[in-house]
C-alpha cells in the first residue's frame, strides 16, 4: 500500500500541474517542474529531449536489464469549464485529457521506486512533450531516445473514463487507431450572391464534396474493416450577399491497416477533385499522415495484465480498440511494449476526453501508480 500522504501529495502535484497548463513543445514550467522533483528523489535527470521531454534514469543492483515508463506532459487549447478551484489559470489552456494525472502517476511511481529499491536493472522515466497532434513522441524517437536511454521495452497507460474506475486494458494488438489531417481547398469565382449564374459557387462545390466524402466510409472500406472520415471544419465568406471565391475543408480520418490508410488518402483526393470539377471548380488536397496505429507486443501486453490483475484496485478487462490516435506508437515501433487502458469513470456528471468539463478522476492516482511500480519489481525482480 502507497501512503496516504504520498497519494495526498501526489494529486497536490497534479492540481498545480492542472492549474498550469502548457501546450505541445512549450512545456517549460512543466519541465522544470517535474525535474527539480524526480531529483528531489534521487533520480538522474535528463533534459531537451524533443525539445521540452524530460528521462529520468534509476539503476539499482548489477542487472543490464531495463524498463521504461512513459507520461505525456502537454495541455490542449481548450478554455476550461469545469468550475474546479484548481482549474486553469491560462484563457484557451487546459488539461482536458488527464496528462495531468499521468504526469502526477509517474512522478509518484518514481518516488515509490526511488525509495523502496525493489528492482535490479534501471528505470526510464519518460515525459514527454506534445502528444497532442504535434508528434512529440516522434520527435523524441528521432532524436535518439532509446539510442541514448536503451530500455527493453517501454509502457504507457491512458486514463479511460468510458471504463470503471481501476479497469485496466491492454490488447494484444492494436489500442488506438491511425490518424491523419486533410485539407481542401475549393476555389470557383465569386459573384454577387442575387447573381449566382455569374460566378462558380465553391461553397455549393463545397457542400457536395463534405456529403460524398461520407460515402468512403460506407462504400469503399470493407466492412469487416474500420475506418473515419470526419470533416471538422468549413470556412468560406464574410458577407451575406457574396459568393466568395474560395472555400476550405477540414477534417481527420482514422484506420488501422495500411491498405486502408492509402484508399481513404487516394479517394479524398479522387473526390475532391471530381465533384468540384463537375461544379466547375478547382479543389486541391492537403493530405498529413500524423500518427501510426498504436500496436501493443502481444508478449508485453500479456505481461501488463498478469500484473494489473495482482494489483490492489485493479481488475483485467477486454475491450474493442479506439478509434483515437496516440504518438506513443512511434515508440512501439522502436522498442517493445505495451499501451494500457485505466478506468477513470467518475459518478454522475462524467465528461470525456477533450471536453471543457473535464477533469481527471484523482481517485486513480494510488492504483495507477502502483501499478507502474508491479510492473517495474515484476520485469526488473532481483534474481
């Protein structure tokens, strides 16, 4: 069992960290936050990695064996709602995804370890910067993360407030789907908007390419397989009576195998292009894949829920994957591991991820970090 105190000020931590969010690559007052204290305990620290990441390292005993523990440390720019006295002090800037908590579950699981010693072989402590669409794992691989810091094999762990507080997930294979950006951009001929026979309409060219872009998902994705299409954003004109001249598209899709991932790229632009020439207009495709499919090691992921199922406050479950996107992937293609699944649902009022509502569910702080520390005594026990 954790301390009470330490769990106390271990939310303590979290609650200053929620008050003070920052974004993906300008995490420096996090950064620093979680430096002086993972040194306080007597953990080496490392920083600049990706930019604003932060690896802390703990050896003990002669074992070259090697475990690493990653939190993601950035904020969302999302102007909170919650109402909470802790809420954010930063207009447009909030932990809306719990990165808060992990950080805190982290820190905590490094004093834990720091203090009790009861491994043989090293710890790395990953923080990372910019999970947020901006690709901070990626950044961290590229810069030599497991180059420099080598570990065995790495873990993650997301709370999840769709699931039962303590409910632990680790799949076998896929977690979280693949995601990339789309842009389009419409371009016709404006007109006075009594006198549309004058112009071409891209926003009318707009509005069909948003509708049949739906039909991707319905009528070229097999439907034994999984894919998104969303558009998320359509900007065109400024006056009641002008038909502009231009007209943008936005939106993200998702999948999980490769093939898919091409199909949905080659008939975004296919349509695009068709239906906006059928209107007499031009439509030009931005297409950004941002993140892989997270894909745990079967080994890995079996391993996580032996141990999750001997933790205190933790039960083993089974669930479908995401459709949700996590750069924790670039760091599964470069070292085995295993993404989990936390339970955070809260009573009553329980807003997701992403929501202006939320806030992450402090009653998991104690379980989430004892079971960083299992897992650690589990992979490094002394022989």
């Amino acid at each position: 069992m954790i301390h009470a105190r330490y769990i106390e000020e271990a939310i303590a931590w979290r609650r200053h960290l929620h008050a003070n969010p920052e974004l993906g690559f300008a995490e420096f007052e996090t950064g620093d936050f979680i430096g002086r204290h993972l040194e306080s305990f007597g953990v080496t620290v490392h920083r600049g990695l990706g930019g604003t990441g932060i690896v802390g390292t703990l050896s003990n005993g002669s074992s070259r064996r090697s475990i690493a523990i990653r939190a993601d440390i950035d904020a969302l720019p999302i102007h909170e709602e919650t109402g909470a006295a802790y809420a954010s002090r930063h207009a447009g800037r909030m932990h809306a995804c719990g990165h808060d908590g992990h950080t805190a579950m982290l820190l905590l699981a490094a004093r834990l370890c720091a203090e009790e010693r009861n491994f043989d072989g090293t710890i790395r402590f990953i923080f990372q910067p910019a999970e947020e669409n901006e690709g901070g794992g990626r950044r961290m691989v590229e810069e030599g993360l497991f180059r420099t810091f080598p570990a065995d094999e790495v873990y993650a762990l997301h709370n999840w407030p769709a699931l039962s507080v303590g409910t632990c997930v680790a799949r076998d294979d896929a977690m979280m789907a693949a995601f990339g950006t789309f842009e389009i951009a419409v371009e016709g001929r404006g007109a006075h908007g009594a006198m549309p026979h004058e112009g071409n309409d891209p926003v009318v060219a707009a509005c069909q390419i948003v509708g049949s872009l739906q039909t991707i998902a319905s009528r070229n994705v097999s439907p034994l397989r999984s894919a998104v299409v969303s558009v998320t954003q359509v900007h065109s004109g400024d006056a009641w009576n002008v038909i502009p001249e231009r007209a943008v598209i936005r939106g993200t899709t998702r999948w999980f195998d490769p093939e898919t991932g091409d199909m949905l790229e080659r008939r975004i632009g296919e349509i695009a292009a068709k239906v906006a020439d059928a209107m007499n207009c031009r439509a030009d495709l931005t297409y950004e894949r941002r993140y892989p499919a997270t894909v745990n090691d079967p080994r890995c992921a079996a391993f996580a829920r032996e141990v999750a199922g001997g933790v205190d406050g933790i039960s083993v479950a089974e669930s479908d994957p995401s459709m949700a996107a996590e750069d924790f992937a670039f760091m599964l293609q470069a070292c085995p591991g295993a993404y989990l699944w936390l339970g955070s649902r809260k009573e009553g009022d329980n807003p997701g991820l992403h929501s202006a509502r939320f806030d992450f569910n402090d009653a998991v702080m104690g379980s989430g970090a004892r079971l960083w520390t299992a897992l650690i005594e589990a992979r490094l026990a002394s022989a």
